[in-house]
C-alpha cells in the first residue's frame, strides 16, 4: 500500500502496530477506570508495517478527569499511547478517541491521504469524526469518544467518561471541541 498514513503505533520498532488493546476498559457512564494496554504485534503487511507513525503526544499534569492536551494545529491525529487516546483535529472539530477499535479493541490507525482511521483487524473504516463508513469490517459503530471540553488552547479530556455511539449517543456526539 503506497499511500501516506499515519499508523496508531509511534514507531515500528515499539511493538504496536496492528497490536491488540487489552480489554481492561470498563464503560461506566459517569465515573471509573479506563485502562488500556498494548501487547503483541499481530503479523501487519509490510506496507502497513513501513506506514508513517502517528505523531505522539503525552498529556503533561492535570488529573485523570481532566487530561490537558494541546490542541494540534493542523488537521490530523495524535496519540498519547500511555492513555490509550487519538486526539483528532479535523475541519475545525476536535476529538479524543480511545485507540481501541469498537469491535475487538485492536489499535487502529491513520490513513492521512484518505481522511480516515482503519482498524488492520478487520478492516472497519471510521471518518476523522469516529463515525464508522458502513459496511467496512466488522464494527457496529463509531469510535468511542472521552468527554472533552476546551480550556485555551488544550483540549481537557476525561479519561473516565468514554462514550459509545450506539449506548450513548447524545453524549457521544456531545463529545467534541469546535475551533
Ligand atoms: S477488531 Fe477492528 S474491526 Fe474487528
């Protein structure tokens, strides 16, 4: 594959491409514990292994409910690996996704030249607003979105409200920052 991606792992050489989350997230609806980890690369193709990494981001101070992350300057996505969070900038829109694909909880990524985010499981493809493009893959919906609101030039995100389109779908599409 010869187009341009960001793939959802920072490098190559870190394990992550293509890798499955570990299922620890619990969706509890207004407070809890969301955690997320990496484990074993799963045998991606050598395009998608060679994929540009996304840009990595860490979210410095603030509390578990009130991550602060800059907000990028330009269209694309970002990852803060460590929490598990895709920050998105896109027409004037941002986001935080979990990186964990709504199907099986692979990382997915970023495909830059198309616009969109892909899971290398199945193949599920997701608009740069997490919803999902019907009829690719196996997922039944959008990325799940944390809560965010923006606070300056951060965008402040609750890692303990993670919000599922199909469970909770005001709050989900509540779930974004305009700038
Ligand atoms: S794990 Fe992503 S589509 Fe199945």
């Amino acid at each position: 594959m010869s187009r341009g991606t960001y793939a959802a792992n920072v490098n190559e050489n870190d394990g992550c491409d293509g890798c499955a989350l570990v299922p620890r997230r619990e969706f509890l609806r207004d407070a809890g514990a969301i955690a997320v980890g990496i484990l074993v690369a799963l045998g991606a193709s050598p395009a998608r292994a060679a994929a540009a990494p996304l840009e990595a981001i860490t979210s410095i101070g603030g509390s578990r409910d009130d991550k602060p992350y800059p907000i990028p300057a330009k269209d694309g996505s970002q990852i803060d690996k460590e929490n598990g969070v895709i920050v998105t900038r896109w027409q004037g829109m941002v986001y935080a996704f979990s990186l964990a694909c709504p199907h099986q909880n692979t990382a997915i990524k970023w495909f830059d030249k198309d616009g969109q985010f892909e899971c290398p499981k199945h193949h599920s493809r997701f608009q740069p607003d997490g919803l999902y493009v019907k009829d690719s893959g196996r997922a039944t919906r959008g990325l799940d979105r944390f809560a965010v609101r923006k606070d300056g030039n951060n965008l402040m995100v609750n890692l303990d409200k993670l919000y599922q389109e199909d469970d909770d779908e005001t709050e989900w599409k509540a779930a974004v920052v305009t700038v």
